[in-house]
C-alpha cells in the first residue's frame, strides 16, 4: 500500500498527467497483489470502466457547448443579461453572473464558461473601468455555476459510477446554482461604492430586454429542452445530449449561419481531445479503484471517520473539507473517481439522501476549480487575459467564502438541496 501511495503522490509532484498517474499506480498495486497473474485485471478494468451507455452524454454535451459557443450564443447571452441587470452598480459584473447561468444550461463546463467570457466579458469589463483581477475573480466564480445547473459531467460521472439517478442530480444542481449566482451578486452589490464600480446613466429598458431576449431565445429554448426531457422522463441523459447536439447544429448552421465545415472539422477535434482525457481519467481510475476496493481502502477509510464522531454533521464536515482540500491539488474529474466509492458508503451510513451526497461532493469539488495552485478556471483565464493567477486569487476571496457558504448550507440543510428533485419525484 505504501509503495502505490508513493509511486501516486510521487508523480504527480513530478507533473506527470493524472491519467497516467493512476493507471501506474493501479497497475502497481495489481503487482503487489499478484505479480504477473494480476496484470490481466488491468486490461479488464480499462474496459469495463467506460463500458457505461450513460458516458456517452459527456461527448454530446461537450459538443453542443463548443457548436453554440462557436455560434456566436456567448455574446447574445450576454447582450441579454446585460439588459436585465446591466443598469445596476457594477452592471457588467452582475451582468457575468447572469450570463453564466444562462450559459450553464447549454455546455455544464466551468472552463468553458471562463474560457468564452475570458475573452469577451472580461475585455469589455476592463474597457468599461474594472480592474482586470477583479473582472477575472466575477469571471471565475461565476464559472463554477456552468457545472452545478445542469447539464453536468461530473453528474454524468457520479451518477454512473455510484448507481444514482443523473435526473435527480440535474434536479437538485438547480437550486444549489442559482443561489451562488445570488450570493455572488450580493457580493458584488456590497463591493459596488467600496471598489466605485461603474453605474450606467440610464435605467432599465423594457425595450432592450425585448431585444435581447429575441435575440437570444433560441440559446435559452435549448436548456429548456434538455432539462425538459430528462426531468419529465421523455428522454435518457444521452439521448438528450444528442438531441442537444442536432439542435445546436440546427441553429449553427441554419439559422444564424456561423459555421462552416471546418469550424464543425474542429469542434469534433476539441470534443475528441477533451473527452479522451476524462476517459482516459474515468479507464485509469477504475484500476486503481478495483486495487483500492480489494485492499478493503474505503471501508478502513469510513471506519476511521467514524471512529472519531458519530455525529452525522461532524463527518459531513470532516468530508467538505477532505473534498475541498484535495481539489486544491488534483483533477476534480480524477478526485471526484477517487474519492466517490470511498465516500458514498461513509454518507449512506450516517443517513444522507444519495443524491444529497452527490450534489454535496460535486459542489465542493466545483468550488476546487477557483482555487489554486491547481485551478482550471484560474489557468484558463490567466492565459486568456494575461493577469497572473496571484491577482486573481487574491480578488476571489469574497466570492470563495460566499460559495463555501452555499456549500455549507447546500450540506447541511438536506431538505433544502432535495426540495426540486422531491417536487419532480425524484
């Protein structure tokens, strides 16, 4: 057990991908256990780690994002949540929120979010009189919200992986995501005279909000479609993002006419790289999740976090912050591979709700996104903007401790994070 946990902990340090990473410590662990008769179990584990038909959403999904972001959606959203919101103090700011939401139901992808607003949100913010760390921060908590309001991949993940409805979590992701898109304009609102955020002259426009609600109607139909589907039974998961992806095309291609077929030719070229990395993730993992299982891990692990307290709210406590603690340093898709069969059982033993636990686990995972030294968002838009991650670290703080907020309450108030999914039957 030690040497795996070496070889683990060793390269990551050296920066090896974490795709690789666990398949070698899986592998070694099989050695330990069984020399060379073992070594079989890898193939078979590759294998049957991705042999789930609900996986194949994940493609679907990243694909739809890339077509409507490629589309020119990302600007027509913002046009209209900067009509709703616009006229506050710190209009833009509130306007990146908004618009994340309204992202959100189209690709599931925090980096996506901060990628597509990275490069036009934070460029027109600073323009306007931001400060470019402070328009990074809006940017990156706001991006976290693409991965709780459905669709998700990590929903998708969880929900395969640990045998709980994908529709129940899309349901229970709802709530969690609009409360950190108000929490985090709260934020805002109470940073408005203190940093002297910009105010536009002029007040709300019915007629603008007409504009741009038309403008971007056939974005926002697609979310409704998707959740629509899954929600009310009509469709599975996977066939709804294959339907999302038929519609985006449609849209694409038909109505706006934005692409060509050598934007399509590098859209499934992207969707093909960033979903062989997940998978190759999702194929590792199972290895050395089989070795973790067969060395009985997450049952010592479960005994010793119930050995300290019985107290269901001390071992909810002590998993946010294992969960958060490790998204700092790992892959939140290899963290969430890990640590989920470890922690479900220890959940379902001091009584939560299944999809209460996963909603929990993905959130404190989401929030890992923002944080360094190891958050995606962070990376991405330092190389979008060119601000170094230090500054933009440093102007997240308010919305870091608004979001562990959410998360706390999300944790702690079950029949708050199960009211829609209880209300859909779920």
């Amino acid at each position: 057990m030690i040497i795996v946990a070496v070889i683990f902990f060793g390269l990551i340090l050296l920066g090896m991908p974490i795709g690789y990473t666990l398949g070698i410590a899986g592998v070694t662990g099989l050695l330990q256990i069984g020399g060379d008769n073992f070594l079989v179990m890898a193939a078979k584990r590759f294998f049957e780690g991705l042999n789930l038909f609900t996986f194949m959403a994940m493609p679907f999904f990243i694909l739809a994002g890339e077509i409507m972001n490629k589309s020119g959606i990302t600007s027509r959203l913002a046009d209209f949540a900067n009509a709703l919101v616009g006229y506050l103090r710190g209009g833009l700011a509130h306007s990146n929120m908004v618009a994340s939401v309204l992202f959100a139901g189209m690709t599931g992808a925090a980096v996506s979010d901060a990628a597509a607003f990275g490069n036009t949100l934070v460029p027109a913010m600073v323009k306007e009189g931001y400060s470019r760390p402070f328009s990074c921060a809006v940017t990156a908590a706001g991006s976290i919200i693409g991965p709780t309001i459905p669709p998700s991949n990590l929903m998708v993940i969880y929900g395969s992986l640990m045998g709980v409805s994908i529709a129940g979590l899309f349901a229970a992701g709802i709530l969690p995501g609009l409360l950190i898109c108000l929490l985090c304009m709260a934020v805002i609102a109470a940073l408005g005279r203190r940093l002297n955020l910009p105010k536009r002259a002029e007040g709300p426009s019915l007629k603008r909000i007409i504009r741009g609600f038309r403008s971007s109607l056939l974005a926002i139909i697609m979310p409704v479609i998707i959740l629509g589907g899954i929600l009310s039974g009509i469709v599975t998961p996977t066939e709804a993002a294959a339907i999302a992806v038929a519609y985006a095309l449609f849209v694409g291609v038909v109505v706006y006419r934005a692409l060509t077929l050598e934007d399509i030719v590098q859209m499934l070229i992207r969707t093909a790289r960033i979903t062989g990395v997940v998978f190759l993730i999702i194929a590792s993992a199972s290895i050395l999740g089989w070795w973790m299982t067969f060395m009985q891990i997450p049952q010592s692990i479960a005994a010793w976090f119930l050995s300290m307290s019985n107290d269901p709210n001390v071992i909810i406590a002590l998993i946010l912050a294992l969960l958060l603690a490790v998204g700092m340093f790992m892959d939140i898709n290899a963290a969430l591979i890990i640590l989920a069969p470890v922690l479900a059982p220890l959940t379902l033993a001091i009584g939560m709700d299944p999809v209460h636990a996963g909603i929990m686990i993905i959130l404190a995972l989401n929030i890992s996104l923002m944080t360094p030294p190891v958050g995606a968002c962070l990376f991405v838009l330092s190389s979008v903007t060119g601000e170094r991650i230090e500054r933009i670290s440093m102007a997240l703080i308010p919305f870091l401790i608004a979001e562990v907020a959410i998360l706390i309450l999300i944790a702690f108030w079950s029949d708050l994070t199960l009211f829609i999914p209880r209300l859909l039957g779920f």
